[in-house]
C-alpha cells in the first residue's frame, strides 16, 4: 500500500491512483481531492461531511435539482423493466414518447429528435447531418462549416474543429479541413456590466457576409453557434445578434445550428434559448438539461424540411448512416420523460424567469467588489470575471472556487470569470446566500 493510499482511507476516500479524471489538474485533485458522496436538491454532500449549495447545477445540467424522487423513481422502474433493447431496426416506447415530449416542448417547426448521449455527440451528428442533408438535395459542394471563437461544442472532431477555444484545439493538429471562424462577441469596453443581452455589437454578425464573400455560400453547409456560450466564460449575444445570423444564413441557404446544450431547458427562463429570443435555428443541439443530468443523453433537434429530405431513396432502405448502440437508451429515455414532466408539473422554466431579475440584482451588487472588472446575466445564467493576476491567468478565478468550495459553495471557473447556473428549483434566499458567499470570497482573496 502506498503512503497516498493510507492517507486516503483514513480519509475514506478509495485510491485514486488510476482514474484519469477529465478536464481536471489529475496530480492537484489526487493531492487535494474534492470527493462529492450524495446530493439532494440544491445540496451535495462531501466525503468529509460537509453540505455545498450547488450554484452550477452539476456542470449546467441538474436543472431539476439533485436526485429529484420522480426521477429516481422513472430510472429505478426502467432498470427493472427493460434494460437494454437493440438501437437500430428494433426501437423501445419509451425513446417515442420522449421524442414526442420534446417536439411537443420545442419551438414549432422543429418536429424530429434524433438521440445521442452527450452534447458531443449532438453537434458531431448536426454536423453530418447539415452535411448529408445539403448532398441529398444536390448541393453536395457545401462542406464548409462556420463556428465562432471561444465557442464551446464538446470534444470530438467536427465540435472541436467548430469550436473556438485554443487549449481545446491546440493539442490534436489540424481538425477537420474547411472549417472558418465568427469573431465572438465578447466586448467589456462597451459592454461591461451589462444587466441581460448587451445593446452593443448586433453588426458583429456582418461578418458572416465577409466570410461568405470570401469562400462563395455555395460551398458552405452550415453555421454553429450557442446562443448564450457558457463554457467560454458565458458571452451573451448582443440584442438582435441571433435575428441577424439567421437573416443571413437565410439570404445565402446556409443551415443555422443553435448549440443549445447549456440554454436549453429552462436555463434561459424558456424551454429553448430559440423561444425566449425568437429565433428559429434548423437544427438544435442538446444533452445535460434533458434528463437534468441523471443518465447521459442528448438530442438533435430537426425541423420537418430537414427530415424530410432525408426520407427519400428505396422502401426499407437505411436513411442516414448514423447513430449509437446507446442512442435512446431506456434508462436516458425513463429519465428524460421524467424530467421533462417535472419541468412543466413544477412550472420550472417559469420559476427560473421568475427569478431572473432577482439573481441579476444579486450578482450586479458584486460589481464594486476587489477584482471584478464585469457583471453579466440572462435568465438564470451569470458571469463575474475578473482582472487577471498578472502573468498568472485563471489563478485569481481558481483561488476564488476554492475560497468558495471551503465556505460550502459550488461555483464554476472558466477563466478568470466565475459562472452561474443553478438549479432552476433555487430560491430567493440561496441566491442571497450565493451571492454572500462569493462576496467574502472576493474580499478573503482582495
Ligand atoms: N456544447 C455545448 C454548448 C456545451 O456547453 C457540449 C457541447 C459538450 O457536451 P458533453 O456532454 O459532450 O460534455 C457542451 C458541454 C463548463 C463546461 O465548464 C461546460 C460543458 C462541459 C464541460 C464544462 O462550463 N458543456
């Protein structure tokens, strides 16, 4: 037994040795783990016996709150039923169902779900399918695919081509080919302390037309953005942005894919950020929010002119080349339907736009605090960034979650900004006393 090894069982922690944990400091965490042993609501417990208030809900997906008993239940009662059936040619009722539940929830026109289990694996299959669906209708030559900078759409290769942040990117080599960039829209000298949507940089769109004057839109299938990034350090669109990419797209046939896997669900005060901002995307991508988090999943959403080119060519025949063993699996299925009906029983998109203004005043009393050089919110998301250390980048948000985490908050860094998205069951008191917490951090870390 190594040293570590006794260390952690007198801590009751197990060995930690062997797990390669994701987008984590594996040697920081193996010397200072931060071990999560149960969560219920707005809480999760610590191996230490400590209660943290979950101020991101999870990583931006238990919008139901922690371990919600209609949940659990759905789950329980699906594992003894029907664990596994055969994804492809054979299909299972619960997949249906929430397929129908979630069209019936999404924007209209937007009436087919395609299942995949995670937000990477949505915006890889929106990607193929923009692609197939433009070869299909003759226009073949349309391969190019338009993201944005510091846009965030999971890990794999078409979300990371796509994808605008470098540390994301640098490390693999060249990505998908064909792949141009949207600047972001990110702007404190205009912008800073913007309370909801910033007035400033809708003509930040425009470059959509310079970079199709300069490939020609006959060779570009689609453009991929979050309406509200979050993983970037949550950039808000300016007023009227969103209208001006789709008028775009729209004048050069260009598909419009809204990466939807942090907005859905309520986090922007509506089921979907294209209902709250009234803008109607072809394609949404989804995961986290559709099952709050309980069992991996996530969802393609498609409007009925794309699916329908697809559903050409013979009687029988197989119409797109994709999926996964695991596309609807019955557990995911149990629990999305589930949530989704907690969602509407507990009026929770409601709920969060309810309290939207509550949170915005919370987070905005931060703004004269050590180090905050930006406040921003929208619906029950929020951002605090802060000036940088100097030649230390991210250390100053770091010391702020870790002030945090000791005084029994969790809160996410990306960055030097600190970011919010709680559960949408919060209240009115714990976002005071989120918004407490921080303060002292800040002041702690002066
Ligand atoms: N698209 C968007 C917009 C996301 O936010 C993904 C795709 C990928 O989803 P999966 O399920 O493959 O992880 C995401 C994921 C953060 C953070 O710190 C956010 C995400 C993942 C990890 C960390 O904000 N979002």
């Amino acid at each position: 037994m190594t040293n570590s090894t006794a260390t952690r069982l007198q801590e009751n922690l197990p060995d930690l040795q062997s797990y390669w944990m994701p987008f984590t400091g594996n040697r920081y965490f193996k010397d200072h783990p931060r071990m999560i042993t149960g969560a219920s609501g707005m809480y999760c417990r610590t191996h230490d016996g400590r209660q943290l208030l979950d101020a991101v809900a999870g990583l931006w997906c238990c919008n139901a709150g922690h371990c919600h008993p209609k949940i659990v239940e759905a789950i329980q009662k699906q594992a003894a039923e029907l664990d596994y059936s055969m994804a492809f040619q054979l299909g299972h009722p619960r997949a249906f169902e929430l397929a129908n539940k979630l069209t019936d929830m999404a924007p209209d026109g937007i009436d087919y779900a395609f299942f995949v289990n995670s937000g990477s694996e949505a915006v890889d299959t929106a990607l193929k399918m923009a692609l197939a669906y433009h070869r299909l209708r003759g226009e073949g030559q349309r391969t190019r695919l338009i993201g944005r900078e510091r846009g965030y759409h999971g890990v794999g290769f078409g979300g990371i081509s796509v994808g605008g942040i470098s540390p994301n990117r640098k490390m693999f080599g060249a990505l998908l080919p064909g792949v141009d960039h949207l600047p972001h829209t990110h702007d404190l000298e205009h912008n800073a302390f913007s309370r909801g949507l910033p007035q400033w940089g809708a003509h930040l769109a425009d470059e959509l037309e310079r970079i199709v004057a300069l490939h020609d839109a006959s060779t570009i299938a689609a453009v991929i953005v979050e309406p509200i990034a979050g993983s970037a350090g949550v950039l808000l669109p300016p007023e009227g942005y969103l209208e001006r990419v789709r008028e775009i797209c729209d004048r050069h046939g260009i598909l419009l894919i809204f990466d939807e896997v942090i907005c859905a669900f309520g986090r922007t005060g509506d089921a979907f950020a294209a209902g709250r901002f009234g803008v109607l995307p072809d394609l949404i991508t989804t995961a986290k929010g559709l099952t709050s988090g309980t069992v991996p999943m996530g969802a393609v959403l498609a409007k009925g002119e794309i699916y329908d080119t697809f559903m050409t060519g013979p009687e029988g025949a197989i119409e797109f080349f994709h999926g996964y063993t695991y596309s609807g699996h019955p557990l995911a299925a149990a629990a999305g339907c589930a949530t989704l009906d907690v969602y509407r029983s507990e009026g929770l998109f409601e709920r969060a736009r309810a309290l939207e203004g509550t949170l915005e005043d919370a987070l905005h009393s931060l703004q004269d605090e050590p180090n905050v050089i930006d406040v921003r919110n929208f619906g029950l998301i929020g951002a605090v960034e802060l000036t940088p250390i100097d030649g230390q980048p991210t250390a100053r948000a770091m010391r702020i979650f870790r002030e945090c985490y000791d005084n029994g908050l969790i809160i996410r860094t990306t960055g030097d900004t600190l970011a919010f998205s709680p559960p949408l069951i919060i209240d009115e008191k714990q976002i005071a006393h989120m918004v407490d917490t921080v303060r002292k951090s800040l002041r702690a870390q002066r």
